[in-house]
C-alpha cells in the first residue's frame, strides 16, 4: 500500500482549521465550490471538478468516516478515479506555537503510478488553499485552483 | 521503504527543463540561491536554506548520480538532515503534447515520519518554482520560497 502524505502549519486557531474541513461549506471553500451532501459521520459528501469554462472534469463520493472535533477528519473514497475506490484521506490536528499544524495522509493506494504523483502535487495545493482560507478568509477551491499541469 | 512522489506538466521543451535540473545555475534558481559544486556525474552540490533575514536554517549536499540529457536527472543525499542521508531524488522527463511531464520521486525514506509529509509538501512548491521558472524566467527559491507552516 503507497500512502501520500502532507504536513502544513497554519496561523490560526485549530476549531477553524477543523470547521474548514468538517463542514460541506468548508470544503467547498478550499477544495471544491462544487460540493454537497452530508458532512455528518456516514454521510456522503459529492464533489465536482470543473474547468473555468464549466466542463467538468472528474468527481468523487466520499464517505466521512470520522469526525472527531479539533482532532481528526477522515474520509473514505467510494466512488471516483479508480485508483481512489476505498481509499481514505486523514487530517490530524494538532496545536503548537501558534499554528494549527495538520498533518495529511491519502492513505491505501493499491500501486504507484503517475496519477499517484499528480495528486499528491495536487493535494499540497489544495492543503495550501486551506491555510489560505483559514488565514485570510479566501482559498482557492476548484476552478479558481492552481493548475500543475496538463492533467489541471 | 518510503517515497514522495510528485508530477508536474511544464508548458516548455524539455531542454529548458534539464537545463533547470542539470546546472548549478538552474537549481540556484528554483530551489535555493545558495547552491554551489559541480553538477557533474560524481560531482557533488552544496545546498543552503536561508531565511530572509539571512539566518542560515539548514542544508545538504548531494552527489549527482546520473545525468541523462533530457530524459533523466538523480542526486544521492550525503549529507544533511539525518532522514535524507542517502535518499535519492530523481526528475524523470518526457514530452507529451506541448507539455513536459517531470516524474519526481525522494526514494527511499528509511520510514514514514512528520518530517517526510512537511518535505512531500515542501518539495510540491519547488516544483512549482521550478514549473514557473522554465515557463516565466522566474522561480521562487530560497530564501523567496512559499512558506508552508512553523517547519519553513
């Protein structure tokens, strides 16, 4: 199994860090605008990837597995890019000096392959838009996201 | 063993790509301004990582393993942080469609620590310097690097 993992620190005060990522509000407002569903613990989250034009290029369902306050936020991919099925994405949370730190995982990734690679550019942009959301009040969710390259 | 992986499509020949990767002056100019050695095969370069203010905050050098012009750029880390000792980063290029793809891998952590993930992001936001240098003239490498949290 290949894990991606991440580690950001941010300015803030970690029931912000943990509202941006327990809520489907908060989600839309770092990773993507095109979010809905139940953030609730076995609920259903459905996101939506889309070009500035409005083409949609891809999507996910995602189970929300855990959610324990100001801690950890864990989710199980259910339905999307292939390689994603069954996989989980974990934020743990923890405070030191000030920041917010928050340490990723997308873990239980069957192989490595290219895909593996462009997420993981992919998501330190997105864990990027977090803290910049979370410090200064605009992220840069989807279609609005920096584009790595030719798979956006 | 544990590896970051990375993908970016750089809108630029693949020359201009292993110029940035393969010369001292190339990597001054999307990784750290204090680097210096010989980038030759066998040769080994001196990294420094500077804040702004001047304080030095870390640092390694590393061998250049392998040299393959426009296919193919490996370092081995001699010295440095404990983790990275005798880690190797390679930048795997190819061409697909106006894009040059860089396959990026540190291969070969001894195992999975806090420190990979700050690293896996870190290393995200230098391909990203490295992505605007080729395609704008500019990068952004230390000490003008994104900042990510408390760790840099």
């Amino acid at each position: 199994m290949i894990d991606i993992v991440h580690r950001v620190g941010i300015r803030a005060p970690v029931s912000a860090v943990y509202a941006a990522l327990s809520t489907v509000e908060g989600v839309a407002a770092w990773w993507t605008r095109n979010a809905s569903g139940s953030s609730e613990p076995g609920g259903t989250i459905a996101l939506d990837f889309l070009l500035p034009s409005g083409e949609r290029i891809g999507g996910m369902k995602m189970e929300v597995l855990k959610l324990d306050p100001d801690r950890e936020v864990r989710w199980r991919f259910r339905e999307g890019p292939d390689e994603w099925i069954d996989t989980e994405a974990v934020f743990s949370l923890s405070e030191d000096d000030g920041y917010t730190i928050v340490n990723f995982g997308h873990l239980n990734w069957r192989e490595a392959v290219e895909f593996t690679g462009h997420c993981s550019t992919k998501w330190a942009t997105f864990l990027l838009s977090l803290k910049e959301l979370v410090e200064t009040g605009k992220g840069r969710p989807s279609p609005d996201d920096v584009r790595i390259g030719d798979w956006h």
